[in-house]
C-alpha cells in the first residue's frame, strides 16, 4: 500500500492522519524496530495519526499496515 491508498483508506474509516511528525514525513525510508529487537530496514512512512492507547502514531507499508508503531520504533 502507498501513501495515497493509504490516505483514501483513512479517510474511509474517519482516521485523520498528517504528512510530517517531528522529523519524519511520508514516503520517508526509515528503519522499524520491533518490541523483540527485530529490525525491518527500508520500510516506507505511509502516514502519521495521533498516538492510539498503544502509543503508535507512524503507519509504515508492511503487512499490518493498519497497526501504527511507536516513533521510537523508527530510525
């Protein structure tokens, strides 16, 4: 899924999302690490929405890409 699927599946389920958080924006290449120290290079940014209870705020174009990561989990 890229960034403008993403956007237009959002907006579909009413979740707002932005372009830019911090020092990171879409279609960023970033590097995601797992809660087990797993690291999955070249992931790219689809989106950012406000932090859910979980505290994961960065949506990234992997098989959960409906599931945000926490911004320390990237790099």
């Amino acid at each position: 899924m890229n960034a403008e699927q993403f956007k237009q599946w959002a907006k579909s389920r009413n979740i707002q999302v932005f372009d830019k958080l911090e020092n990171f924006m879409i279609n960023q290449k970033v590097t995601y690490t797992n809660e087990y120290g797993v690291s999955f290079e070249d992931k790219t940014i689809i989106g950012f929405s406000s932090p859910n209870s979980y505290g994961g705020c960065v949506f990234l174009d992997k098989d959960s890409y409906w599931f945000p990561v926490k911004l320390s989990q990237i790099k």
